[in-house]
C-alpha cells in the first residue's frame, strides 16, 4: 500500500523513451489499478512515435521498489481555455478519448504523490496542472482527491458529462430486448433484411495477425470516403495519423488488445470498428462505413455486431463508447453511462515559482467563478 512505497523522484524526460523504459509500462499496465488503453505502451507508444512533436511530450515515471508505480504523458498548454495562462497538461492529441494515468493497484496514491512531486520541482512546468478525461468514480480521482486533502493542494472540477458505456451481465440478446425501444429494434431488424437482399451480409473479427495491414488499409480508405475526408478529419489525412493508426493497431493484436470489427456485403466491407482492450475493459476507438449504403444504417449495424461480440466475450466486462456526449446513435443502444471530468490542481514548489503558479491558479478560479456569477449559477 502506500506507506509501504517510496517513489523516487523520477525526473520528466523528453519522449520518445528508451525500449526499456517501454517494457517498464508493460509491466505497469498488466497491474494498472484503472485500465487506460490510450497510455497502454501499444498506443501510446504509436502516439509518441508519430504525432508527438519534437520535444513536447514529457513522460513522468514514478517508481518504487525498482518498479513503475505511475506514468503519465504531460505537455505545456500555451493557453487554458480562453484564459492566456500557460499550464502542465495531461497529453490528450486527437485520437486519445481517455486521459487517466497508469498507476500500480494498490500504490494509487503513492504514485500521484510522486507525479505531482515532480511537477512541483519542475522548473519547465509553469502554472497549475490541467487534468483531461479522467472517470469521476475511478481510482485516479479518488486517490487524486485524498493526497489534495493531505497536502492542502487546491482541486477544482472544472467541467463533466456523461457518455455511454457498455457494462452489464446481460447476454446480448437480453440486453438488446431490455435497453433498446420495440420501434428501434423493429427498424434495425427491417435494415438487416433489405440488406441482406443485396447480397451475402457477414460479420467477422479480426483473427489471423496476417490479415491486419488489409483491414488497416481498408479501414483507412473507408473512413476517408466519407464526410470525414470531405472535412480533413479522417485519419488517412494526415501520413503521421494514418502511420499511428497502424502501428498502434500492430502493437496491440501483438498485445492481445485489439478487438477489430467489420460488416462484409459479398466480401467487402461496408462497415469497420476498432476498440482497444486494456484489463478486464474496452475503448471504442473509431467507426468507419461506406456511405454509399447509408439508407441501411451500417454504423448502427456494426454497433449492433460489436454489443454481441461484447457481451459474449467472458474477458470484457465494460466498453467505454468515448463517444461525445448526448451522441444520438450509440445513446440509444447502451444503456450505462460514465461521467469523465476535468480537474485544476495546484502545483507547489518554491521561491517565485509557487507565487506565479499561485497567481495562476487564483486568476483562473477568480474568472470562472466570475463567468458563474454572470450566467447565475452560483
């Protein structure tokens, strides 16, 4: 437990790490007391790889007993909102939905001890710490919350919603029947069948490792023929997201963690989903259809395919949508929801450092309680 750890002050280093600082996160992540596939060292090694910049991702490693107890990727933030002050954030680029350190079952508030320690003494790290993505009732808020109440350290939420999640007991059809509306299941089963008029529908997961740069290049091509390549948004955009993309997919089937979904019409396919694995929990990551076939739904089609392959695989016990809030498709056919929030958190330190991110701290505070007073909630 805590007491029994003494996390040595790990200095921030610029990325990309060495190969053994990744086995280290490894180790780290088999443990982890709140599963984050987004900084599982498959993904976030992809990301570290290819889209972080040179330089502005640094990567804070907590250990103790010669083991990593905590890790969490930061950057500066030149702005904090709208509000011109800098400040230490938790990396969260385009394609991370969840921002929630790793951290060592039972050593939770031993490693945020350490984290926080070392953004104190960190001369590089200016203002506050700006927390993005973290469950509300998970482990990281939690110990969070009790080191700030031991330490005196200001915690302020600044902002949460609600999005759908996946977690029941229930076999797929029982939940279909139970959480779906009668009107809803009605009209997807009416889809199925005008779409099976056209042809051979299949759908298949991901098995053979050799399949995998297929199914990568034909998720990239179907995501881009879509409203998100008319919008520059679609992975196969940009080279560096399209390369994260498949070495992060990569990593995780050599990791066990990739659950890759598609939906065949006579051996193409029309639509394709990738969900990252980390412990007993799942990320939906992203969605892509042929929009050519829009009239039958096929997203709803692959979501209805992914709640049965969910709910029949005994090592899920929850899927987290990272879908944005009120999302009228996938609301509609998961019933649990997960409150995800955003914390500011003091940093200390001392001399003029602690007064100017002191400053930093009451000048953000001070306006948004400002901002509150005007809109009349407080």
């Amino acid at each position: 437990m805590d007491m029994a750890s003494h996390p040595s002050a790990f200095a921030a280093r610029p990325a990309p790490p060495a190969t053994a600082q990744r086995a280290r996160w490894a180790d780290l992540a088999l443990d982890a007391a709140e599963p984050n596939a987004f900084y599982a060292p498959d993904m976030l090694g992809a990301a570290i790889d290819h889209l972080a910049p040179h330089g502005a991702v640094r990567l804070i490693e907590v250990q103790a007993d010669e083991r990593t107890i905590g890790l969490l990727p930061v950057t500066i933030a030149p702005r904090h909102g709208r509000l011109p002050i800098a400040c230490v954030t938790n990396w969260v680029h385009d394609h991370i939905f969840f921002g929630a350190p790793l951290i060592r079952n039972g050593h939770e508030i031993a490693a945020w001890r350490g984290i926080l320690a070392q953004l104190d003494s960190a001369s590089w790290a200016p203002g506050f710490l700006h927390l993005q993505g973290l469950d509300a009732a998970g482990a990281n808020a939690a110990a969070l919350e009790a080191l700030c109440v031991e330490q005196r350290r200001m915690r302020r939420e600044i902002h949460r919603y609600d999005r759908a999640m996946l977690r029941s007991d229930l076999p797929s059809d029982a939940y279909w029947e139970t959480h779906v509306r009668a009107k809803k299941r009605k009209e997807i089963r009416r889809l199925q069948n005008r779409l099976a008029e056209l042809g051979t529908v299949e759908s298949r997961r991901l098995e053979n490792p050799v399949d995998l740069p297929q199914w990568c290049a034909e998720f990239l091509r179907l995501e881009a023929s879509g409203w998100k390549g008319q919008e520059g948004t679609a992975l196969d955009c940009k080279p560096a997201d399209a390369a994260f993309f498949r070495s992060a997919c990569a990593a995780a089937l050599d990791a066990g963690r990739l659950h890759f979904l598609r939906i065949d019409l006579d051996g193409h396919a029309i639509a394709m989903l990738v969900n990252f694995r980390h412990g007993v929990g799942a990320f939906s990551f992203k969605i892509a259809f042929d929009e050519q076939y829009g009239r039958f739904s096929p997203g709803v089609l692959i979501e209805i395919a992914n709640l049965q392959a969910v709910q029949e695989d005994p090592g899920i016990e929850w899927m987290d949508s990272c879908a944005a809030p009120d999302h009228p498709m996938i609301d509609s056919l998961w019933a649990e929801r997960r409150t995800i929030v955003q914390y500011r958190i003091a940093l200390h330190g001392g001399g003029i450092a602690r007064l100017r991110r002191t400053a930093a701290c009451a000048l953000a505070n001070g306006v948004e309680r400002a901002a509150a007073r005007m809109k009349g909630q407080e």
